[in-house]
C-alpha cells in the first residue's frame, strides 16, 4: 500500500480551476503508480472539500500547518483546500519597506557572525571536544559538531550570539507578516489544496 501527497496553490474555487487541480493529482499519481500492474490509477481522484469552511487563513504557512496537524482526519480520505491570505501581494509600505531592510542587515550579521567563529577557523588543527575529550581533526568537523559525541563545540558566548541573531530575525519576520496583515481586507484569498492519492 503506497500513497504520494502534496501540495498546490491555487487561485480560486471555480469548476475550472479544480478541473486542472484533478488533472494535476492524476498526472501525479499516474506517474507514481505502476500502470502495468494498476492501468486505472489515477483516473478517479478523491473530491477536493474546503477545510473548515469559511475559515481563512492568516499566511499560506498557517494554512499549510492547520493541513499537516489533522491530517489524520482527511488524508485517505478526502483531499481538501484551505483558504488563506496571500501576504506576498500585500503592498510594500514605507515601514514595512524598513523592516525589510533590518531583517536584511540581520540576516546578513548572522551569516557573517557564523562563519566567523565556525570551529573551521580556528587557529588548532586538532580541536578537544569539551564533552568527551577526543581530540579531532578539523577536517572531520561539521557544523560545529563533534562527529563522536555530537557535543556543539561552539563556546557559550558564540552560541547564544547566534541565538540572539535568530531571535531578532523572527521578531522582525513576525512584524512583517503582521504589518502585511494589516491589509487583509485587500489581501486575495488563495487556496491551499492538500492531497493524499492511493498509487497501488
Ligand atoms: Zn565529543
């Protein structure tokens, strides 16, 4: 028994629209399935319902996680689509324009911090693990982490740097998702579909 799943952003509800959508699925499975053995796979895919009617999503990605958390209840079952805003039509504003740009510069001292104080750079060529004392060869080290005891060899300091980093960039992600959402009301609504097809 295998299944294939996934998902499609779509426009709208329309006959036409879900036309190509069963179209797409089938194509999907019909590639996955051995049409030797199952000639007809693919040829009846399960009906595309709307998930939690009348709800709408606030991001594609909250839609996307309401789909993978009751999964169990649809997947097999039937195929849904969620409603969700689509912020990435939202327009760009003079403030959000300014988060962008220091979400940018975080992003950009994050990726200069990490790599500055990757173990890679240090000085040694053999480096002690603190945890369980072997000593390594740089070369064997990857992302800072002892490849015996998978200790994060990165010092106190460097980790929660770059923890603040990481925590700066999601304030400032959040922000602009909640500024694009102050547009809701002009935001399109987009559909998620969500598929879980038999291949045989
Ligand atoms: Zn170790």
């Amino acid at each position: 028994m295998s299944w294939i799943g996934g998902e499609f952003i779509i426009n709208d509800m329309k006959e036409k629209t879900l036309k190509e959508v069963y179209s797409s699925i089938s194509s999907a499975v019909r590639h996955n399935a051995d049409l030797e053995e199952f000639p007809y796979m693919g040829t009846d895919i399960m009906k595309i319902k709307p998930f939690h009617k009348g709800k709408i999503y606030d991001s594609q990605e909250e839609a996307s996680k309401a789909l993978s958390e009751s999964y169990a209840s649809w997947a097999k079952e039937y195929n849904v689509a969620a409603a969700f805003y689509d912020t990435s039509a939202a327009k760009e504003t003079k403030h959000i324009k300014t988060l962008k740009e220091r979400l940018e510069k975080e992003h950009q001292k994050l990726n200069d911090y990490v790599k500055k104080n990757d173990c890679k750079n240090f000085k040694a060529k053999l480096i002690t693990c603190p945890k369980c004392e072997s000593k390594i060869n740089k070369k064997y080290i990857l992302r800072n982490m002892c490849p015996l005891c998978k200790h994060d060899l990165r010092s106190k300091t460097v980790i929660e740097t770059t923890q603040r980093y990481q925590n700066n960039i999601q304030k400032l992600s959040d922000e602009i998702h909640q500024e694009n959402l102050k547009q809701k009301e002009k935001l399109p609504v987009r559909y998620l579909v969500g598929y879980c097809e038999y291949i045989g």
